[in-house]
C-alpha cells in the first residue's frame, strides 16, 4: 500500500478547487461498468505477471539455445534481438499497466496514482517495442525462407564473412604485438575474457538495428498522443497529475493514419507476410526432404536415417505452421478494434466492446512472452511426441508389410526391388 501523504489543498483555494478530480486507467464512474473494471485488473494485473514470467523463461531459453546452436549468423543476431525485445516490451507492459492493476487487485490501492509520468513514457515504448518485435518476427520468417530456397549462396557468404574475420584477427593481433599500439582494425569493444568484436560480429545486428529505427520514426508521434495535467487526488486530498489525451490523439484523421500504418507495421502487413512465406518455405521444405528420401530409399540406406529424415521434415512443419498460427491469431484482433475506433470513435466501446479490447492487448504481450518459448523452448517435448508418432506409424508399417510378404510372394518381390 502506498504511504500517506501530507495534505496540501485548501477548500478556500479556488484555484486547486477549479482542477478537476484525478482519473485513471481502472476508474470506472457506474456500477454497470464494475465488470469492465475487475476483468481488467485480473488480465492487466496478475495475469500479465504471469506471462512476464513466461517471457523470462524463453529468454533463459533461447539464450540457452543459441550459445552453441551455431546458426547462421544473421539469424542468430535475429533470434537475439528479438528475445531482448520481448523482455523489453513485457517489462514496459509491467510498468505500464501490470503494477497498477495489481495493487489494486490486491489492496484496492493505486500505487502509481503519483507516478504517471512513468506511465506516460512506457506507453510509447510499449507500441515501439510491439512494432519492433513483430518486425523480428517477420525478419526471421524471410531469413528462414532465404535459407531454404537459396542455401548455397547463405552457406558460402557465411564461410566468407568467417574467412575474413579469421584473417582481420590474425593481422590485427600481429599489428597488437608488434607496435602495441590501438588497434584500428577492430571496433573498440572487449569482453572480459579478451575476445574482441569485430565489425564482422557486429554486422549481422546492423538488420535489428535498421528494424529498431525505422519502428521508433513510425511510433514517434506515439509518445505525443498522451500528456500530463494536474488534478485532485481526492483520497490523499493532494494535487498530482494524470493522463489526458493530446487534441492529436482525438482527431479522426490523425486516429485513421495511425491505424493504417499499425495495420501495415503490427497487423495485417506481417500476417500476410508471414503466412506466405511460411507456406512458401514449408514447400520447398516437404520438396527437398522428399526427394531426400527418394535418394536415400534407392540407395538402400537404413531405415533409422529414413525416419530421422521424416522427424526433420515434421519438426519444421509443426513449428512453423505453430508459429505462424500463434501469430495469426494472437496479432489478428486488434485488427478490428482500430477500425471500429477509427469509424466509430472510442467512446462508442460498450462493455463486450472494451472487455474484448482488454483480451486483444493481452493477446499481444502473450504473443511476444512465448516466442522464445516457440522457437527454443519446444525443442525437447515436442521432438519426443511427435519421434514416437512417427516410430509407431513405421512400427504399424512394418507390421502391415510384414503380414502381405507372408500372403503374396509378387508383392514381396517388388518391395524388395524398391
């Protein structure tokens, strides 16, 4: 609970009599309004704490998982930055909305009735880190899909990069030791083990960093949509400040522009995107390991590498068509809830209206608490259920064949000649 705090109005003053009355994200003015008011604490408050727990465990995850995964190295850069920013966005989330819900879960008490400013600042960082995330998303599904159709070129152009590092270190630690002088060919970052970074190690994040940009130039007006002004808090009898919406943030144009270009960056843009290029990569995925097969089945290989080939081809199905359903479904709501906005205007939202807006946000912290968990944290259990699907459907296999050898001597014929 929060600490009392000294009176410091005067009913006398008409100037603090003038202030209007302090209202916040969860204050609701009817009764009929209650419900509205406790599923939105329960979601924006012990519920998003949950999910944050769910991001720090994906983090633990992926880092786990690309220390010694040896991907390409773009990808890996991709799946690193995209794990900093889900924890980013899930810990501006907690600051945003999930503190406040949650004390006044627990105590009935708002714990940031004087700390608004915070809130103002983590609301535009919550947009920007949303965008950020979903353009990694969308970054890794096309890197993915460059790797597939083109392996060739990716798998000669990372040899390069590793040739010309490898060469850029043994000059420069040839340079180091003879003239002990600064090293110019290398950028001017060290570890504590002595492993230096060079432009080679860092170039791979210049993608991340392109993406983190061009998000923070489309979510800029973001941070100017919301502004402080002073009110009465009433329960303190003090004066403070709360959140009161810029003329910006009510025009109807400036609400169409934003939902368009949040449609393009965050919604509709990246499901399409998504969608596409997973069903693209799956194809030549299920093209590739099929005449894999073919060739492993004429060359009388063992039956084990058969399988492990099919666990290959449907570990990648599953995860990717998992993923991109994820997606589709989590980032799809808000879709409908910002052109009924920007038709309609917010103070349209009934109370099935605004509870559904309450589901749709947190349908977006979700989707970035488990990305992580979809990309690394699958690996074991899913691996295992769908190994003994397909050993059983082999073991059935064997069993059926097995039983027509016995019955028919032609067809035991042909399937040894296959």
């Amino acid at each position: 609970m929060s600490a009392y705090v000294e009176p410091d109005l005067s009913l006398n003053d008409p100037e603090y009599l003038s202030l209007p009355n302090c209202t916040y994200r969860y204050d609701y003015d009817h009764e009929s309004n209650m419900l509205v008011r406790n599923v939105s604490v329960i979601i924006d408050g012990p519920i998003t704490l949950l999910a944050a727990v769910f991001a720090l465990v994906g983090a633990h995850f992926s880092i786990k998982f690309l220390r010694g995964a040896g991907l390409n190295r773009d990808l890996t850069a991709a799946l690193y930055s995209l794990a900093i920013c889900d924890a980013f966005l899930i810990f501006t989330v907690v600051l945003y909305h999930s503190i406040e819900a949650t004390s006044l879960f627990l105590f009935d008490v708002n714990v940031m009735w004087n700390k608004q400013k915070a809130v103002l600042i983590t609301y535009g960082l919550v947009s920007l880190a949303s965008t950020v995330s979903t353009l990694l998303v969308v970054i890794i599904t096309l890197q993915r899909f460059c790797v597939v159709w083109w392996p060739l070129y990716f798998n000669n152009y990372s040899e390069r990069s590793i040739r010309s590092e490898t060469n850029s270190r043994k000059v420069s630690n040839s340079y180091e030791y003879e003239t002990k002088r600064t090293l110019r060919t290398m950028v001017s970052l060290q570890m504590k083990n002595g492993r230096w970074f060079t432009k080679n190690e860092l170039r791979p994040y210049l993608v991340p960093f392109f993406v983190i940009i061009c998000s923070t130039i489309v979510n800029l007006p973001v941070f100017f949509e919301f502004h402080l002004e002073p009110c009465i808090f009433w329960q303190y009898f003090t004066v403070t400040e709360q959140l009161t919406a810029t003329e910006m943030r009510l025009s109807q144009a400036y609400n169409f522009l934003r939902t368009v270009i949040m449609m393009a960056t965050q919604t509709v843009g990246p499901i399409i995107i998504i969608s596409c290029i997973t069903c693209a990569t799956e194809y030549k995925v299920y093209k590739s390991l099929q005449a894999r097969r073919r060739l492993f089945e004429s060359q009388n290989r063992r039956r084990s590498i058969i399988i492990l080939e099919e666990l290959r081809e449907t570990m990648s199905r599953a995860v990717a068509i998992f993923i991109a359903v994820k997606f589709l479904l989590l980032r799809s709501l808000p879709i409908f809830f910002d052109l009924y906005e920007t038709i309609h205007g917010i103070d349209s939202f009934g109370t099935t209206m605004t509870l559904l807006v309450r589901i749709s946000d947190f349908a977006i912290v979700l989707n970035s608490a488990t990305n992580s968990l979809a990309y690394f944290g699958r690996k074991h259990w899913l691996e295992n259920k769908l190994k003994e699907r397909i050993l059983r459907k082999h073991k059935n296999s064997s069993q059926l064949s097995v039983i027509r050898k016995q019955n028919s001597p032609t067809m035991q014929n042909d399937i040894a000649e296959v």
